[in-house]
C-alpha cells in the first residue's frame, strides 16, 4: 500500500510538472534543441496553481491533510484573492478555514483592518512601485535595446528597480491578505522588511516568504538539505535555487538569478561551517543588499547580453556623466563627471530628472530599510499611512499616463 501510494504521488507532481512543463517551457526547450516553437497558450497563473497542487499531493502521502473531498480541494487550488501571483498557501491553512462555519463571513473590525490593508497595498502600488518603474524601464529598456548606460543611469534603474518590485509584490501581497480576510480566511505574511535582512538566507525568510518556505520544505530538504555535509548542501542549494530561477521564467537570465542566489546561499552556508567571523551588523546588511541587487539584473533585464550591458554601466566602464547645468552649478563635479546636455536613459531625459529621482530614491530606500512592514505598523502609522497612500492613489487613477501591470503576474 506504501508502494502504491508513492507511485501515485510520483504520477501525481509528474504529471503536474509535465503539463507546466508544456505550457510554459516548450518554447524555451524548442529554442534550445532547434526545433519550431509550439507557441502553446498559457494558462492563467499555472505556475502557482501547481505549486499549490503539488503540495496538496505531498502533504496527503504524508498524511498531513485529511480528505475533505473534492469541492474543498477545488476552492483551495482557485481560491481568487491569491491566485494570480500568491501567496502560496498550504492545505492545512486555508481548507480548515474553507470549510469551517465562519467562512464568508466577516465582522465589522475585521473588514476595517482588511480594508485597511487593502488601501495600503493599492498605495504602494500605484504611487510608490509605478514612480519607481518609471526609472527603471527607462534604463533597462535601453540596455535591451543594447545602448551604453553611464554609471548614474544604470545605478538609478538597478536602485529603481529594487524598489519597484518590492513595493510592487508586497503590495500585491497586502491585497490578496486583505481580499482573503474579508471572505474570514488567514493568509500568512509574505514579506517582512527584506532588505533589512543580514543574510542571504535571512532574506530569503523575509522575501516571499511563502515560496521561500515551499522551497525549503519540498525541494531542499528532499534533496538533502544540509544534513549529508558541506558538498550535498551545497548541490542542494543550487538545484534548489536553480528550479526556483526557472520557475520565474524560461530563459537563461532567470536561471542566471537563480544561480546566482544558489551560490550566495552555498558561500554562506559555507561561512557559518566553517565558523569564520561574523561581519559587524552593517556590513553584513550592506553586503546582502548589494548581492541582492546585482542579482535582480538578469532577472528585470531579461537576457544575458543586456545584463552585460547593464552591469558595464555599474561598474563605470561606459562613463560618468552629469547634466551640463548641474556641473556649471557645481564646478567640482566637472572633476569626476562628463558634463552632458541631459542622461539620455533617466527618467524623460530633462535636466530636473536627476535630482527628482535622487529625491525618490532617497525616499524610498528609508522606507524599506528603516520602517516595519505593514503587518507591524502601529495603529498610528497604518492610519497615516492610509491617508497619504489613499490621497495620492486617487491623484494616480485621475493623472496616471500609463496601467503599469503587476510585476509578478508574468510569473
């Protein structure tokens, strides 16, 4: 009877791969191999639902999730508040919850605080994560496009984009919490302050935290996890990583993302066997973000030779530049600077543009690295942050020019 059941586990999450396996990677397989793209069109958001069925398989094997039938099982897979883009929740989280008396019913503080959070998500990410795309498109379309970024350009669309995505995913996040809370189910968090993390795998616990935990619990600790040496964790860590990249994407770039937090991981897990000093609290923060950082080239940059395009222009080696008017009001800029009429790749390219996105990336990165995440906010500031998020949402569904979709619903 074991043997039975693991045999149907194996066809259960192969056939669950294989079926994401067509759909979201033929194309990327025909590339490879030569032959013509099938060009399949993909289902709505296959990637989470068959993360959250595969779960759903393994869990049952382990007998951790009781039989509830196929209705409860069904509204746990297409449950809409998460669907699209997560959080990726277990069975025994949320069909308790489908099931029980209260589901569908919401009292009224409850739908205060889920509104509230509501509005908090929706302003992060119409005001905060779309002023910030506006910078990062720019300079990363141009490396795409293969065109030289200066120093100030390409740090200002990695800074950018950094900002971008989280305000984007945790606001996107805060609102599928607060859709679910109104329905009287309980997500869990799905970010907490990640870059404020002093680790790589510290930030791999703050950051979608749901798919961190997924990884770890049905791909990691299968492989191996880190109780059979250094080498076996180290492969684990990359195969894990590696999947996690693909997953994201079908292409080399996302598997360059992956690789690259495979081998941060696999560095660090090395350090702490090792037992080599501790990096004072700052250092360690800084380094962490920075390795974050460089990471998110491939992954917003889509191919290999634009991230080398993008990374060039990091390290200084296509120039530094300023507009011409800020260094005839600064002399000692013209130092270290080539004066220019305006940076072609930052934001739209006027003289103003600079200190505009230096003021919004100021702005910014205090928030994700000196303030709580939402779910730790006193009542005080989730009132404050209500009313200003709120007041320029509105100003942005009015006088926005563009819709900018979510990041991850490509995902």
């Amino acid at each position: 009877r074991a043997r039975r059941a693991g045999w149907l586990l194996a066809a259960g999450v192969g056939g669950d791969l294989l079926l994401l396996g067509w759909f979201k990677y033929a194309d990327f397989a025909a590339g490879i191999t030569g032959l013509t793209p099938p060009h399949p069109a993909l289902p709505l958001a296959i990637s989470f639902f068959t993360f959250q069925q595969i779960m759903f398989l393994a869990d049952a094997r382990r007998g951790a999730q009781p039989d509830r039938g196929f209705l409860p099982y069904a509204g746990f897979v297409a449950f809409f508040p998460h669907l699209i883009a997560g959080p990726i929740v277990r069975p025994d989280e949320v069909m308790p919850q489908l099931v029980a008396r209260r589901f569908g019913r919401c009292d009224r503080a409850e739908a205060a605080a889920a509104i509230t959070l509501f509005l908090i998500g929706l302003g992060k990410k119409m005001v905060l994560a779309d002023t910030f795309a506006h910078y990062a498109d720019t300079g990363f379309a141009a490396a795409v496009a293969g065109e030289r970024l200066t120093l100030l350009e390409a740090w200002t669309a990695l800074l950018a984009y950094g900002l971008q995505i989280y305000f984007d995913f945790s606001g996107y996040s805060d609102m599928a919490i607060a859709l679910a809370r109104l329905l009287g189910v309980r997500f869990p968090i799905n970010f907490d302050a990640p870059y404020q993390a002093r680790s790589i795998a510290e930030f791999w616990r703050r950051w979608h935290i749901t798919l961190g935990r997924f990884l770890r619990d049905y791909v990691y600790i299968p492989l191996g996890g880190g109780r059979r040496g250094a080498w076996r964790q180290a492969g684990a860590l990359m195969a894990t990583m590696l999947l996690a990249g693909l997953w994201h994407g079908a292409g080399w770039a996302f598997v360059a993302w992956g690789g690259l937090h495979g081998v941060y991981l696999a560095i660090h897990a090395a350090w702490r066997r090792a037992g080599l000093m501790r990096l004072p609290g700052a250092c360690a923060q800084a380094l962490t973000l920075l390795c974050v950082l460089l990471a998110w080239v491939p992954f917003r940059a889509g191919t290999l030779a634009a991230s080398v395009t993008m990374l060039r222009g990091l390290a200084g080696l296509d120039g530094v530049t300023l507009p011409r008017l800020i260094v005839a009001a600064l002399p000692a800029l013209g130092r270290i600077a080539t004066p220019v009429p305006v940076l072609t790749h930052l934001g739209d390219a006027r003289t103003l543009a600079l200190p505009e996105a230096l003021g919004c990336l100021a702005l910014g990165w205090a928030i994700v690295l000196a303030a709580p995440p939402v779910h730790r906010l006193s009542a005080r500031l989730q009132t404050a942050s209500l009313t200003a998020g709120f007041a320029f949402s509105l100003q942005a569904l009015f006088y926005a020019p563009t819709l900018a979709p979510f990041v991850y619903f490509r995902f």
